[in-house]
C-alpha cells in the first residue's frame, strides 16, 4: 500500500452541515476511486472516492456517523442531518471519503477498484465544454450558504443544529 500523505499531523473533516466532524490521527493510506454499483449509489456519484485511515486513528469530535449495512461485510457512515457519505467500514478497517476532509489536496487517487464496473462514458466527463455564463457565476456569488466551513470555527453560527 503507498501513502498519500505528506505527515502525520491530524487532519480534520466532516459531513456538510458541521453535525459529524472528524480527526485522523496517524498517516493516511492509498486514496482510491471505487466504480462499484454501491459506491456509486452510496455517493450519489460516478464513484466513490475513499483514502484509508490508520487503524484506531479516527476521532469523533462532534457527533458520530449513522450506519447502513450495504452487504455482508460492508457498513457505510453518512450524517443521519445532512445525508452526507463520510465512511466505508470493513473487515480490514475504515476508509474515509476524500471529499469529507478539510484539506483534500494532496489526496489524488492511487487505484481505481471495480474498474469493470465503471460507467463508460466516466473518463470523458472532463471533455464536456466549461460552463462560460458569466451571469450564472455572479449570481452564484450571491447564495447564502448555509454549510459547515473547511475547518472548526469558535464563531461558525449552527443554526437549527441541535446536537
């Protein structure tokens, strides 16, 4: 397995709306995108994209995630609040999903598993033409997100987050 990671500093992460946060203490192991059908329904995505985490380094430090068995080995972690996929749990271990973290930088995938599985036109979705309205981004600009910000604020406002 290669690593990922530049250190063994925590990282930090959670689900959209700051109900579910995270810290991984040790160093990260092989990120990975996964074409498998439950990870694609899991993620309500094309894939999912997974890092594994030390054993025995995940903090919980607010909330915890909600489990759903997806097969006889596998349970999958997302914030019962926001619906947001946080985890792959298996004999082996845990894997977190790379977009829950903080930082996700330095978290490329290594290895794609289940490629046979993979949707066939996925490897051509960056070909698609760039949305060029300038109007559609100003008015993006104007949205009042109402989302958990990358990292833990003393000041983020939790609205209607009761924990």
């Amino acid at each position: 397995m290669s690593e990922t990671t530049r250190s063994d500093a925590p990282r930090t992460g959670g689900c959209q709306c700051g109900a579910v946060r995270f810290r991984i203490h040790g160093k990260l192991g092989r990120a990975s995108i996964c074409h498998c059908r439950m990870c694609q329904k899991a993620f309500g995505g094309f894939f999912g994209p997974l890092v594994s985490a030390p054993q025995d380094g995940v903090e919980w430090t607010r909330g915890e995630p909600t489990y759903f068995q997806s097969s006889v080995n596998i349970d999958r972690g997302f914030c019962k609040r926001c619906g947001t996929p946080l985890t792959y749990r298996h004999p082996q271990g845990i894997e977190i999903a790379i977009g829950a973290f903080d930082e996700r930088d330095d978290l490329a995938p290594q290895v794609q598993v289940n490629h046979a599985f993979k949707l066939p036109w996925v490897e051509k979705i960056f070909d698609a033409p760039v949305h060029g309205d300038v109007d559609y981004y100003d008015r993006q600009e104007q949205i009042i997100s109402f989302q958990h910000p990358d990292h833990d604020t003393e000041n983020w406002p939790e609205k209607g987050l009761h924990l």
